[in-house]
C-alpha cells in the first residue's frame, strides 16, 4: 500500500502538515484507510519503537506479523511505506535472533496474494480481525520459508558444479575462493576480486578469466574498462 501524494515538501513542518492516505484518490473521505493525523503520527511511531524496544514475550512471528500491521497501520512516509513494512519483518526476526540473517522475504508472497494481503489488513483496523490476519502472515511464513530453503539448496549444487568445472580445468586456488564469493555476491569486477584475493586487479583478472573459461561468468558491460562480470546461472535462479 502507499500513499495517494509522493511530492518532495521543502521543510520538516510542511511535510508534518501532510495528511496522509491509501487509495488512489486525492479525496481522504473517499480513500480506502485514513492514517494517523499529522499530529499525532509521530507519538504512535514512538510507541510503535518503544513497544519493540522493550521486547515483548509474544512469539517473535506473531510479533513481527503485529509489527508489520501496525507499521503499515501508521503510514508515516508519503511513498515507500509498503517497502519499509516488508524489511522489517526479516529484520526484526534477525534483531530477535531467530534468523543469522535476514533472509526471510514476504514480498513474493503479498505480491501473489495482493487483494488478500489489503483485505486481512484492512479487517484488522475496521474489526479487529487479528486471527485471519495471523494465520494468512503465518502461511506466507512458511510458503517463502520452504523458496528459501529450496533456493538454498540449489545455490550449494550449483557451487559443487562450480567447483567440479574448475577442477577439469586444473584452475588455480584464487579461481575457486573467488567462484565461492561469486556464489554468495553474483557479480565481480577486477578491483572488487584483488580485495577479496588480496592481489593486484591486474593478477585477479587471471582467476576472473579463469571462471569466464568455467562458465561462471560472463563480462555484461561491453567495455574495455570498468568491465564487471556476473554469473548468469546464479542471477537466473535468483530472478526466478
């Protein structure tokens, strides 16, 4: 969800004197939800933090489902509210020490469900529907859990597959540490593979062509300087 105006205001109290909406009208009586008045956003983001600050005993995905609602309940910004809502779910899960990082990503689940994804909030603010919006979060949870896992999986095999080609090629031991940070950061250029090697741009080139040989990488700018390589396996499993 975002808001219905998206201009850039010239000064902290012009933007404070902004009332916000969701839908896509200019008219509030006319817009789906109605956040908090200006006055008054800034107190309930405060209590929002204070809230998390304090870390509440509830179960932490119950948590981050209430933390998601009650973010896009507030409606603070006047453009990319729906994208702060979403990295806080991860976020807050990793803050809680239930993930190592924040991998958990719900986007692809409310962009597939997204009439349902308006509707369970909705229901929340106009009748207290907390259990339906629980248990659709509570599935999203476990639906983008079960990608990750199985991307995981895939991205260890392709790096076994990585590991076999170099071999075959006799590749030197920078070929195939740099393969693995291929493995985890898609792309690479010459300066960015001498730091992870720890040798001149000019000497990482070798391990860089090295993996252009494997199939592991592939130049994408078309030029002759500034070049960056990017692993077009890796990038098609991720895109999928």
């Amino acid at each position: 969800m975002q808001g219905a105006r998206g201009e850039a205001f010239s000064s902290p109290g012009e933007f404070r004197n902004i009332q916000n909406h969701i839908g896509n009208t200019r008219d509030h009586a006319e817009a789906r939800f109605v956040p908090p008045p200006p006055l008054e956003m800034q107190s309930t983001l405060d209590a929002f933090f204070e809230y998390l600050r304090t870390g509440p005993s509830t179960p932490p995905l119950v948590e981050a489902a209430w933390a998601h609602y009650q973010f896009e309940t507030i409606h603070p910004f006047l453009d990319g509210n729906g994208r702060v809502g979403r990295a806080l779910i991860p976020l807050l899960l990793a803050w809680r020490r239930q993930l190592e990082h924040p991998l958990l990503y719900l986007s692809p689940y409310f962009e597939r469900n997204r009439a349902e994804y308006y509707d369970r909030l909705f229901a929340v603010s106009a009748r207290s529907e907390w259990s339906q919006w629980l248990k659709y979060f509570l599935i999203g949870v476990r639906d983008q859990a079960d990608e990750a896992a199985s991307l995981a999986r895939a991205i260890v095999e392709l790096g076994e597959a990585w590991t076999a080609r170099l071999a075959a090629l006799r590749a030197t031991q920078n070929a195939h540490r740099l393969a693995q940070h291929v493995l985890q950061f898609v792309a690479i250029d010459a300066k960015g593979a001498g730091r992870v090697l720890g040798v001149a741009p000019q000497t990482a080139y070798k391990s860089i062509e090295a993996l252009v040989t494997a199939g592991i990488l592939e130049e994408v700018t078309g030029r002759p300087w500034g070049r960056v390589f990017l692993s077009p396996e890796l990038r098609e499993m991720l895109d999928a």
